[in-house]
C-alpha cells in the first residue's frame, strides 16, 4: 500500500512523533493534552510496539520479572492524538513524509524525532551472533528464558558503566547459584564520589559479583569472551551492555547528525538543518553550558516537553524558548534491595551526598515507576509548572554560559 496516509486538510497542522519512549512519550502526551480542543492540530505517535518499553526495568525483565502492561493506545484515548503502530524505515525531509514498515506513507507539518538509542552491537566481533542485549522488551525477554534455563555456569555482563553494574547485580541476586562476571574498561560507578563508589563495588562483592574493570571485552565467542591482552573468559550467557548507537534513519535523511549520528538541535531542540524537525532523548545531540548532554531517562523526558511546548508556541506564533537542563542524580539499583543514589551536578559530576541501602532502593523505585504516572498527570494537567516546561530546574551552572 502506497497511499499518503494523515494527509489532512489544508488547514490541519499535522504533528508526527516518531518513537513512544521516554522522550516521544512526553512530548506526544503534552502535545496531544494542549492541543485537545484544536481542529486545526492532528498529533500522531508512531512506535514499533502498542505497549510502553519502560527501558530503565530491562534488567529486571532479564531476570524473569513481570513488569505492568503499559498500553499506549489505551494513554492517548480522549486526547484526538492517534498511534500508528510500526516500524520508521526513511523520513524524507523534501516531501516531509515519513515511511512506515516499507509500505505506509505518514506526512508531517512539524517532526518530533524520538527514536532513542541501543546498545552498540557492531563495536566488537561476534556480539551480534552470540550475546544478548536490553535493547526492548522481546530482547530481555529472550536472555530471561536463557537464565532460568541456566542451572549454573558463568554469565559474563561486557560493559561496566551503570546499565552494566545494575544487570550484573540483578542477575547474581536473582540466580545466586551462577558466577556473574562484570568486564568493561571503566571502574564500576566511575562517575561517583569516592565513597558511593567503594559502597557500590562492596555491594557487588556481596552478591558475587566479580569485577573485571581496566579491560576491554574484544570478542565474544559461542562459549566465551576474549579481553584485550588476549586473555578468554567461559561464558555460558554474555550480556552486552557496552556503549550505545542511534537509528540511521536520521543521517540517511540528510538531518545534520554528530559523529554519533544524533541529530544536532538549537537552542530550542529543532534541527539545526531543518527548522521543522524537532530531536528529542537519546537521538538528539542538545548543547548545554556544559557540554552536549548525555542520554539518560531524567533529561529526554524534559526535553519531550519542551519540544510539545514549543511546537504549540510556534503554532500560536510565537518563538519557542531555549532548552535548560541540569542533572541532579544517578540512581542506581543493586538488585532489588540496595541501591545507592548519587546527587550530581548540572553537569552530572557528582556532589557530596548520595544515598544506600533502604533509602536509596526506596528512591530508585520511585524513580523508575514515576514516568507512566506522570504521563497519565500530564494528560490532566499538562501546563503544570511540575512537568519542566522550560527544561531541569536545577540548571544553574558557575562559568557555563
Ligand atoms: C537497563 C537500563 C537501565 C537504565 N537505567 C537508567 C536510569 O536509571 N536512569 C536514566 O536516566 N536512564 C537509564 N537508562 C537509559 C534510558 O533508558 C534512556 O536514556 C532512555 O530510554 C532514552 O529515552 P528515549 O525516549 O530517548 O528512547 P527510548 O527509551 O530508547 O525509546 C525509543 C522508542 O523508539 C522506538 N523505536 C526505535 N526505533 C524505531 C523505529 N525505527 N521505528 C519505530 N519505533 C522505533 C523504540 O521501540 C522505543 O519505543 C537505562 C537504560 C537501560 C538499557
């Protein structure tokens, strides 16, 4: 099927949101909340599945845990926005279409790219045909059935930043009987305060987690990983969880992209190149007085409402403003009963305090289940100064412009 699908008359503005996750998510709730009793706005979501990945739980459903049915279409209903289920294979920015599955055609007035990221698979030979990775829910599902298939045996977890550590700990909690090797290059919680740390890596110690950090995983095998230096590990599962990459979708749209291939934005998260597309979450490249920020959960659902609020200024003819964001924590689970939790900087360098054990597993939790709730909130009320309209709110910063 060929046909120009949501045409739309000559006065509907047609939104287009590609990607339902934390970021997409946001903004296509906002935007359909504030546009509810707009005839002359049509907002649609397109993802590849109906129900709402919640990625930062991943781990947990690698571990045989259920987690609650998210539905998608069940969220939007009552606002007018509509879902289209399937997969964005080309956006084509001349025509201002996008191409669903090869064979649907969506076209745009104004593009909100939210395609997130994945693990990156292609870094290091082999991970493709033998490991495993949270990169969706059918992923995490497929290395759940392997473990509970795995009586004993050796799961190697490749990559030691915080995906990395929360998956490892995760898998010796819940299969105590199974060595967990954690192999990556960086100290686990490199980025922590000193104190955070050494809490983290006895936690790790406790469950049997043994670390092998200052080492790079070269190659996985069938049966095994090999570091650099040339030194192979047996491993029954491998789990990668090393580094990230974006859709090439953006890039092959001839969308400026960093050499990540995140879309660059403005100020106001629109496209350097082109005005009309906004890029939110992983998939975009947002410059801040301290940097380009980093994908993280706490900084794409911000940037999802700031695009809905600008998108919906600019129809009202007005100058969307810029996008101001400061981290303010690293929560990081430990299994399900510890956690520590390190508050940060705008610039995500850590601050003094962190939290541990109870209060800290209680804070993670929250965190983690907070983003459907708020979705549902932010249909209601969506103009609520709670929903960071003009971005973090911690976004002062000494010496950043
Ligand atoms: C195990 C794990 C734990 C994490 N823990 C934390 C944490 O504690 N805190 C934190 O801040 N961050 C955490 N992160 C990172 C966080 O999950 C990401 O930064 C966040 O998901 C980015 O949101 P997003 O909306 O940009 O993209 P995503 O959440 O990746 O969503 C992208 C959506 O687009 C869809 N999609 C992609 N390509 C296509 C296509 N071509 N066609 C149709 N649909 C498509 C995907 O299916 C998905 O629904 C964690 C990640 C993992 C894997």
């Amino acid at each position: 099927m060929n046909t120009p699908h949501g045409a739309g008359t000559a006065s509907t503005h047609r939104v287009l949101i590609l990607g339902a996750g934390y970021a997409g998510m946001a903004a296509a709730i906002q935007l359909a909340a504030r546009t509810k009793r707009r005839a002359d706005v049509q907002v649609t979501l397109v993802n590849a599945q109906e129900r709402f990945t919640e990625r930062l739980r991943l781990h947990m459903t690698a571990t045989g845990q259920q987690l609650g049915e998210m539905d998608i279409p069940a969220l939007l209903a009552g606002t007018g926005a509509r879902f289209v289920r399937g997969w964005v294979t080309a956006v084509d920015v001349h025509t201002k279409t996008v191409r669903i599955d090869d064979s649907r055609v969506l076209h745009y007035d104004t593009l909100v790219y939210g395609l997130g990221s994945v693990a990156d698979t292609a870094l290091v030979p082999g991970v493709d045909d033998h490991a495993y990775t949270l990169n969706g829910a059918q992923d995490a599902a497929l290395l759940a059935d392997r473990l509970a298939r795995l009586a004993s045996g050796t799961v190697v977890v490749a990559g030691s930043g915080l995906t990395g550590v929360e998956s490892a700990a995760e898998i010796a909690e819940r299969y105590p009987k199974v060595n967990v090797v954690l192999a990556g290059r960086q100290e686990p919680g490199a980025s922590m305060t000193v104190k955070a740390q050494a809490y983290l890596r006895a936690a790790l110690d406790r469950l049997g987690v043994q670390v092998r950090s200052g080492t790079a995983v070269t190659k996985v095998l069938p049966d095994s990983v090999e570091l650099a230096g040339g030194e192979s590990i047996a491993a029954d599962v491998v789990l990668w969880t090393g580094g990230t990459r974006v859709s090439p979708v953006a890039a092959a749209a001839g969308l400026t992209v960093d050499g990540r291939g995140r879309v660059v934005t403005d100020a106001a998260l629109r496209s350097v190149s082109h005005l009309d597309v906004y890029a939110v979450g992983d998939a975009a490249a947002i410059r801040q007085g301290y940097g380009v920020m980093h994908g993280t959960c706490q900084s794409g659902m911000p940037t999802g409402v700031h695009a809905a609020v600008s998108i919906v200024r600019a129809l009202n003819g007005r100058q969307p403003k810029p996008f101001r964001f400061g981290y303010y924590h690293t929560p990081v689970s430990l299994g399900r009963h510890d956690a520590v939790v390190q508050f940060t900087h705008p610039d995500d360098s850590p601050r003094r305090g962190f939290l541990t054990g109870r209060t800290a597993t209680w804070y993670k939790e929250t965190v983690s289940a907070s983003p459907w709730p708020t979705y549902r909130r932010m249909k209601k009320m969506p103009s609520s100064g709670a929903f960071w309209p003009h971005g973090g709110r911690f976004t002062r910063l000494r010496g950043a412009r």
